[in-house]
C-alpha cells in the first residue's frame, strides 16, 4: 500500500494517546534546542495545504531537519508534553525528510494553539472547543 | 561488502531509484561475472540487468570494465534504457552521489559517447547543468574540468554524431568563463581557464556556424569576457572582419542579434532543483505568503557573494523559459515581475545589477514581433508599472537603465536598438499587457528627463488615456510586495 495514499490533512488531526498519525508536512521554523533530561529537543512550527501544528523534534532529529524541508511522518502522536500539544514521532513514530521546498501551506488554524475537551458523549475522544490563536504564538507569521 | 550511490543524511528517505537499482544488483549479482549467460533476456530481465549492471559499474570501480564488456555483450537498444537510467540519476540526485561515484559516472558517461548510446546528447545536458554557477568549490571545478575535457577529447565524434551538444556545451563555459575569470591567481583555476578558453575559442573559430545557433545570447555573454585576449579578438573580428569565421552567411552581428536565443540554452544554467523551486514559487505560491519559500531559496542558492552571478542566468530563466498559462497571470499567484523585482535586490556588485538589468531588458533591445515573444518583454514593463508609486527608485533605476542601452548598447547598430524598444512598448501596450504608459509619462514622481525620453521614443502611442480607463486599469492599484 502506498504511504502517500492514508495521509491525514494536519487540520484533521485531534488529540489521543494513540501512535496513530500518518501525515506529510513542510518545516517552516525551528526554536532554540534545549535539553530535556539527557535528550536534545526543540520545537518546530510545521504545516501542510490545510493547517499548521507545532511538532516536537527529539534527539537528533534537531539536527536533522530544517526549515524548508517536507518531511513524511509515520505512526506519530498528537497529545499534551508538558502541557504543550504537540505532534512528534514518539518512540514508536518514523519521521523521514522526503523533500525540500516544493509543498503549499497554510499558517492557519494552528492545530497546537486550539483548546481541546472531552466529547460529551465519548470522553475519550477531543473535539475542539475554542481557538485560542489563530496562528502559532511561538513562532509568529513571516510577512 | 555496503555498497550506496548516496550519502544518505540522517532521517533522510531512501531514493527510490537508487534502491530499485540496488535491489536488481542484490539479486543478479552472481550473474554478473564472467562466464556471461548467453541466453536472451525478456524486456523486465533486460531493464533489471541494465540497473544491476549499472549499480555495478558506479559502485565498483575495481570491476568496472568487467560490467562494461557485460554491457556491451547484452545490450540491443542502443544503450537507450542504460542512458536514460543514467540522465535520472544525475537529474535527480547528482549532487548527493559519493565522489568515487562520480568519478564512475563520468566515466561511463565517456564510454557513451564512445559507443553513440541513444540520449547520450541529454546525458551531457544533464551533466552540464549540475555545473553550479558561481560555484567555486572543488567538486563545482573539478566537474567543470572533467566536462570540459570530454568535449575536447570527443570533439571528432561529438562533431559528427551530436554537433549541438558542442554548442550547448560552449554556451555553458562561455558563461562559466566569466565567473572564472574573475578570479586570479588560484592555480586550479588559472588551468580550469585555460582549458575553458580553449574549448571556447576553438568552437567560434572552426565551427561557427553552430555558435550562430545559440542566437543573441551568445553576444550577451561574449561581452562579458571582452578583457580576455582571445576573445577581444573574436570581437574584433565579428564587428570588422566576420568573413574570418569563414561562414558564408554571416556579414554581420545584425543576424545575430535578430535571433532569439531559445530556452534550452538558458535552462543549461539552472540546475534542476533551481528550476523545480522557481517554478514552483511561480505556479504555486500566492502573493503575500512568498516570505519563507524566498529566505530557502536564498539560503540554498545565493548564501555566498560569489553566487551573485546566478541571479543574471535567473533572470534570464524567468523571462525566456518560464512562461506561465493565463490561468497563472490572473490567479493571485506570486508573479514573474515580482519574483524579478526580489532577485535584483541581491545584485550588490555593480556588474551584477547591470547585468540583471540587461538580462531583463535583452529581448526588448532587438524585439521582432515576427520572431520574438512577448512574454519575454513583459516581466520587465510590469516591474517598471507596479513599482510605482512605493518604489519608485526601481522603476527610475530600470528606465534610465534602458535609455542607457538605447543610447550606447551598440552605437553602430542604434537605429536597430531604437526599433527594437520602440517596437517592444508598442507590442506591449497594443497587447494589452499596460493599458497605456500614461501611468509612466503622467507620473509626477518619474524623472521629467525620462519622461521626456519616453515621449521622444514614442510620438505616435497615445499616451493620454481616458481617465476612466486609468481607474479600471488593476496596474495602477496594486502595490508590490517583493521587497
């Protein structure tokens, strides 16, 4: 089965406990590496045709990657780090540089800056109840 | 034994063809040692013996002449499906192979001369735009060399099965020259020229007749490389003595500069990936959300002063060979004269901005609007058009640039240059690209000594236009956004 053909759009993705996101995206910004225990992290704004979100790089993948390049993730995570709702690979995600450049994206909804609750109905599932900017406020739009 | 084309970068996808090549490889590589099979492939046998074979010759260089005779034993198309593996290989990923694979490839792009493969012409256009410009670093050079010297060491065989792979190949290195030339005193490149110039002058000399082909790009850039000995004498013999080219046809640069260059010689120096990203910035970004694509592009392609250089060869890519569908002029799609207008502010050494300015303004210097296109003129008209009134100082600096031209491009041939621009604005206006040039001439912030000029330039075009018109005219409206 072809990869390309399950990607998810960015603007679909909720919040779950679940290694379950399998999307392609362009990085537009990278923040300032820090440590978390031994581990190097650093947060990026990445986006596709529908929506941007922030991601999580881990280890050395901060090194990896850079603004400008398309990257394929598999089996990634969408949930709360720290109280920050980020995407990353996890330990059981795959992020792969696929390509550079040649991607459309938007700025806005940012999946990361929207507040999330409990269905009613379903409590283990998000549904979005608030947006709480309409573009990153880490990493503000390039005009 | 580990065996990789590719300098594969942490988390970075495999490439595609270089793992179906690999994996043919990995299965037939007991059979790709002597004594050969002699029995006959079916066409999927055939294409996967080509890759392992291929794998083969650019990964082991020990054994290399071995898979060369396998080659030749098996092969019954003409080498087609081998090349063509070849030209997607450089195409694709030239720049991320390992040395020593290049140094097979090169190699074997040799050996294709040799035996006239079919579409060993578009292996060595391939080959040809992987040479940077503006590019001095070692691997840059030592391409150019490598390149260089199979043309002249094939000139016989290229002469006569592909003469004008030699003329796209002169237009590479007349244009490397320059960036060459500027340069002294670094022993790799004083050889590299020596050679460069060799080829070059050995081409106008014995084979002018496929110079001639390029068109009126072969004089912009011969212009470029007049403080050279050798071609000060080509000059002086093209403008006082053409018969010395012994082509029977020629008598004067006129014919030269009637003919437009076409796209194929100005693509030769845009690598593919500078392509790709240009034309993708044109075809797919909207006005507005350009900022990050150009702060990539820049990074990538223009992060030293040297690369200035490109900027001109960009330039003339996006007049001549980019030329976009009515769907993309009237989307709001970044367009051409903005991506231009962005370009010409990285020219910081005066010979670059000029030399952007006159790639912008080529076409319109000799326009013929039996042989001429143009999309080629209208980049540069509707810079001038919206850069008013919030940056004034391009349209001033691009206008008096083109009265300049006008005035000493070619004092000889002036009457011509005067038709051509003169010919451009009409076209221009009658085409409806501008409305009018009343938004130049009625424009208080424009220089009255270049509104005088365009008015001396054009007494017959009507400059005054209704003054309902001017409000509809969408030209006057919009502001730019390149800078």
């Amino acid at each position: 089965m072809d990869p390309e053909e399950t990607l998810q759009s960015l603007k679909d993705i909720v919040p779950a406990a679940q290694n379950n996101i399998n999307t392609k995206f362009i990085v537009l910004d990278k923040g300032r590496v820090t440590l978390e225990g031994q581990h190097k992290t650093c947060l990026a704004l990445v986006a596709d045709e529908t929506a941007a979100v922030h991601f999580q790089l881990w280890g050395d993948e901060c090194d990896a990657f850079e603004p400008g390049d398309i990257i394929l993730l598999a089996n990634g995570i969408f949930s709360y780090n720290r109280n920050n709702l980020v995407l990353r690979a996890g330990k059981r995600g795959k992020v792969e540089k696929v390509g550079e450049f040649t991607m459309t994206f938007v700025e806005t909804p940012n999946m990361s800056e929207i507040h999330w609750v409990p269905d009613s109905i379903n409590s283990k599932k998000y549904v979005q109840e608030a947006v709480i900017s309409p573009h990153s406020r880490i990493f503000p739009p390039m005009h | 034994m580990a065996l990789n084309l590719i300098k594969k970068a942490l988390h970075e996808a495999e490439n595609p063809i270089e793992v179906s090549l690999r994996e043919s490889f990995q299965i037939l590589e007991p059979k790709l040692r002597p004594p050969f099979p002699l029995t006959i492939p079916t066409q999927e046998e055939y294409s996967n013996l080509n890759n392992a074979i291929l794998y083969g010759i650019l990964c082991e260089p020990q054994l290399a002449n071995v898979h060369l005779k396998h080659l030749h034993g098996i092969v019954t198309d003409g080498y087609r499906y081998f090349t063509s593996m070849l030209i997607k290989i450089v195409n694709d990923f030239y720049g991320k192979l390992f040395d020593s694979v290049k140094r097979q490839l090169i190699s074997v792009a040799h050996e294709t001369v040799y035996v006239s493969a079919v579409g060993f012409d578009e292996l060595m256009v391939a080959l040809l735009r992987q040479i940077v410009g503006g590019d001095f670093s070692e691997g840059n050079l030592w391409l150019c060399f490598e390149m260089v010297t199979l043309f002249l060491s094939k000139w016989d065989s290229l002469l006569e099965e592909e003469p004008l792979v030699l003329t796209f190949a002169l237009y590479v290195f007349l244009r490397l020259l320059a960036d060459h030339c500027r340069v002294s005193n670094v022993e790799r490149i004083e050889a590299l020229k020596r050679v460069e110039i060799d080829f070059c002058v050995k081409m106008i000399r014995e084979n002018f007749h496929l110079c001639l082909k390029i068109g009126r790009d072969l004089l912009r850039l011969l212009q470029d490389l007049v403080h050279i000995p050798e071609f000060c004498a080509i000059w002086k013999d093209l403008l006082l003595n053409p018969s010395s080219f012994r082509n029977e046809g020629f008598a004067d640069i006129t014919q030269i500069y009637r003919t437009r260059t076409s796209s194929r010689y100005l693509l030769l120096r845009i690598t593919p990936e500078m392509e790709s990203q240009l034309r993708f910035l044109l075809t797919h970004v909207k006005l507005g959300s350009q900022k990050r694509y150009q702060v990539w592009f820049t990074k990538k392609f223009l992060a030293t002063p040297e690369r200035e250089t490109l900027l001109t060869d960009m330039v003339r890519f996006i007049c001549c060979a980019h030329h976009p569908s009515n769907e993309i002029i009237q989307s709001n799609v970044i367009q051409r004269w903005a991506v231009i207008g962005w370009l010409l502010k990285f020219g910081k050494k005066t010979h670059v901005e000029a030399n952007m300015k006159l790639a912008l303004f080529y076409d319109w210097l000799f326009f013929d609007d039996k042989a001429d296109n143009i999309m080629n003129l209208e980049p540069a008209i509707l810079l001038m058009v919206h850069s008013i009134p919030r940056y004034m100082e391009m349209t001033h600096s691009l206008l008096e640039f083109l009265f300049i031209l006008l005035d000493n491009y070619d004092l000889d041939r002036k009457a011509m240059v005067l038709r051509g621009i003169s010919s451009a604005f009409h076209i221009l206006v009658r085409k409806g690209v501008v409305q009018s040039l009343d938004v130049l001439v009625s424009c208080d912030m424009l220089s009255p000594f270049l509104k005088e000029s365009l008015r001396k330039l054009l007494p017959d075009l009507n400059m005054n236009c209704p003054a309902e018109l001017q409000k509809s005219n969408i030209l006057c409206s919009n502001t730019p956004s390149y800078l």
